[in-house]
C-alpha cells in the first residue's frame, strides 16, 4: 500500500479545498520530509483526511458516544456527540470532503473519498449521514454500493485494518507523548499496543508455560528412569553372552532358510521344465497323427505335379486336333463346291 495523494475540502482549520500530492514533484524525488506549522494550521488535519476517507475514523475520534456538541440554537437531536467524526466539517461550511489515491497491495490506483454535508447546502442544516466511495482510477470502475461495503472493499485492496494501518503508518500524538514519559514497563505496554506486537508477549507466555510443562515431563522420565533396577555386571555379562549365542543360532536358521528357499525354487524350476517337456512331447504326437492323416493327400498331390508336365504337349495336340478338323471340314466344303461346279458344267455342255 501506497499514498499517492491526499485532497478535501473545509476540514476542520482548512476553508476551501486543499491537496497534497505525493506522486508529483517536488514530494515524489523526496525520500523523507516533515509536514511542519504553527498549532493549528493542519498538520494533524491531513492526516485526519488520510484517515477519514479510508476508514471513516480518526484517531483522536477514537472513542465513542460522548455529549452532544452545536450551537446553542440548535435542537437537541440536531447536535452531533464529541466523537461524531461528521464534527470534522469546518464550522460555517455547508458541505465538505476528504480524498485520498494510494496504490493497492495489487499494484493498481484507487480513489478513496468521504463526503459529508449539511441539510439543503445550508451551514445550518442538520447533518446528513456521511458517504464514501471507492473507484479504481485507470477504469473508473466504483467498488461497493453502502458505505459498509466500500469500507470493506477499500481493507481488501490496503491490506490493512484501521488499527494496523494506525500502529504502522501513523503514531497518534498523545500515544508518542505517553511513550515518551512513561517508565520502562509501562513504555514497553505502550509500545506493544501501538505497534500490535502484544501477540509477542503472549507467544512468550505461551513459550514459558511449554517449557514448564516440558521440564516437568523430562523430571517424571528421570524419575521413572531413577526407578528402574539395573542388572549386576555378572548377570548382564551372561546375558550378553546369551544374545551372542541367540545371534549365533539365528544366522545359522537364516542360513538354512536360504538354501530351503534355494531348493524349493529349484524344485519349482524343474516342475515346470517337465510341464514344458510333456506338452511338448504331446504336440509332437499331434503332429505326428495329422502327418500320417494327410499322406493320401500328398500322394495326390505327387502325381498331380507328375502329370502337371505334360499339361503343354496335351495342350498342343488339343489345338493340333482342332485345327486338323477345321482343315478337313473346309476340304469337304471345297471338294462339294467342285462337284457343283461340274455338275454345272455337264448341264451347260449337254
């Protein structure tokens, strides 16, 4: 989270509007400077309008209810109570505001703004209830429609609430005045409650009571410890001697464990070969049986490959018969087409 700019409106000592821009030179090549005045010239009204605009608080109108505060003129329901932040408004305004533009933990600019005014734009009109907005600057896109929801979008994009951000970014003056007086113990309350660090002082309770209870249940193991008898050096000697004998004997029984195992998988090994071997022998006389089966067949097949030979010289003679026979029947044809032709010859001579 990031300021980038403060901005209102007849806020308390200031008339008229007001700016503060920190992006801008000459603020934005300053790494550090002082916002310095006379009592009462606005230090503390900036840092009001930073507050009022992001949270609609103030932290010297931290506190709540109060009496009623106006003009003697006005009615009882009129007047606002001392921590009313509405009472920032400068007296004889009608209206006013606060601003800000900071940089959200996800890097974009938003406007922050709180409006306050008085009924009909008049200085001495009952006061209307406050409103704010939130509007992300590069899309004018406005977050949240009540004030409520605006103050929960603005602590989602800071990341902070108004007490962190109060304890981070600013140190009210009466805390820092109360810090500076006050003696060792009271200094180290103070500066754990501005800053929000009493979580500390509570993880080192917490720490104190886990180490208490630890060291209790380490002297209960000690003292559980204390009570165990110990044996006698020639007692645990032969004890010893045991668990080497007791050693002794297992890697024995592992040994032998190894070479059952080795014998039961040769063993399993050699049935399965035999398995393979039966089946083996079974496949053979199938084979065997269908061979002998198929033996007219393959005689068959012999001589039809035998008389496959002399398929061309059967063939030739074939053609040569069909050919003789296409001769011989054209001889007849010519030989009848010759006796015609005498007999033809005879009749035309007779």
């Amino acid at each position: 989270m990031k300021v980038l700019g403060i901005r209102g409106s007849n806020l308390t000592s200031f008339a008229g509007n007001f700016e503060l821009e920190l992006d801008r030179p000459p603020l934005d090549r300053l790494g550090l400077f002082a916002i310095t005045g006379a009592t009462g010239a606005g230090k503390s009204t900036l840092l009001d309008a930073l507050c009022l605009a992001l949270f609609d608080r103030t932290p010297r109108l931290g506190g709540r209810g109060g009496v009623p505060v106006g003009r003697a003129d006005e009615e009882e329901e009129a007047r606002l109570s001392a921590y009313d932040v509405r009472g920032m408004l400068r007296r004889g305004a009608a209206e006013g505001f606060a601003e800000v533009d900071f940089q959200g933990k996800d890097g974009k600019r938003y406007r922050a703004r709180w409006n306050v005014w008085r009924a009909r734009g008049r200085a001495e009109g009952r006061f209307r209830p406050q409103e704010m907005s939130l509007t992300e600057v590069a899309s004018g896109q406005q977050f949240g429609r009540t004030k409520g929801e605006v103050l929960v979008a603005i602590q989602e994009r800071l990341g902070l609430s108004f007490d962190q951000f109060r304890r981070s970014a600013l140190l009210a003056q009466g805390e820092f005045a109360a810090f500076l007086k006050a003696d060792a113990s009271e200094r180290a309350e103070l500066l754990e409650r501005m800053t929000g660090t009493e979580v500390y002082s509570r993880l080192s309770i917490r720490a104190h009571e886990k180490n208490k209870a630890e060291q209790e249940a380490l002297a209960k193991r000690e003292q559980g410890l204390a009570a165990i008898v110990l044996m006698e050096a020639q007692e645990r000697g032969a004890a010893e001697e045991r668990l080497v004998e007791e050693a002794r004997a297992r890697a024995e029984v592992e040994t032998k464990l190894q070479q059952a195992e080795g014998a039961a998988a040769w063993h399993a090994e050699r049935s399965a070969l035999v398995r393979a071997f039966r089946e083996a022998e079974e496949k053979e006389a199938r084979a065997a049986q269908a061979l002998e089966a198929a033996a007219p067949r393959a005689r068959k097949l012999e001589e039809v490959r035998a008389a496959e030979s002399f398929r061309e010289v059967v063939t030739a003679a074939e053609v040569a018969g069909r050919r003789w026979e296409d001769a011989e029947a054209a001889r007849r044809a010519r030989a009848e087409e010759v006796e015609a032709a005498r007999a033809r010859a005879f009749q035309a001579v007779g």
